[in-house]
C-alpha cells in the first residue's frame, strides 16, 4: 500500500472515530490487530458491541466505498470479531457490524456515512 493511500485511510479512520464519538458511540478499540487481519474501530452503543469497517475514497471512480466489503472481508471481520471478543472477555448483549464511508473529494469537505448494520 503507498504511503498516500495509508495517509488516506488514517485521515478517515480519524473522522469517522470522531463522527461515532459525536454520534454518543464509545470507542473501544481502535486498528485492532491480529495475525488474520485488522478491525479498524470497536466501539461500544449502549449494550451493543459495533464492530466498524471504515472505507475512505477520494472519488467514485471506483464506486461506493461499501462496495468494497466484500462477502468475504465480512466474514473475515467476523472472524476478527471473535477473536478480539476471546482475546478482551467482553461479553456484550449484542453484537453489530457498521460500515463508515468517509467521501473526502480533493476539493470541499470531507462527507461521513455511518451505515448501521451493514452486514
């Protein structure tokens, strides 16, 4: 990955964790790490457990930014979710998995989605 997509990323983790923190979600984790894969934002909705993908796209060039998870990068993330579940003993009533699209243009300003229960 090139250092601008990596820049790009950050830049929109960093607005979608505060968009959730304004959104009264408490953050929990963030660009939690295991040897499969990463969870970019674990935060905490009431007794809901939010398991966060963040996409952040410049354009629509390549269409929507939750296009980009897949069928499989959602399995993945489950599979993600159980293991930082097993690794931290929190137990949650619930368990929800939300995609945040970040639409950040070269020009204007930035544009947050939070997509509830995307998968």
């Amino acid at each position: 990955m090139t250092n601008a997509r990596q820049a790009t990323g950050a830049y929109g983790e960093r607005l979608a964790a505060r968009h959730l923190m304004e959104a009264g979600l408490v953050l929990l984790d963030r660009n939690w790490r295991s040897a499969t894969g990463e969870i970019d934002i674990v935060a905490r909705e009431g007794d809901t457990l939010v398991l966060c993908e963040v996409k952040t796209r410049r354009s629509a060039v390549f269409g929507a930014p939750i296009e980009a998870v897949t069928r499989r990068k959602a399995a993945r993330l489950r599979r993600l979710a159980a293991e930082w579940l097993a690794e931290t003993g929190v137990r949650p009533r619930e368990v929800r998995f939300d995609v945040v699209e970040v639409f950040s243009p070269r020009r204007g300003a930035p544009r947050v989605v939070h997509m509830r229960g995307a998968f």
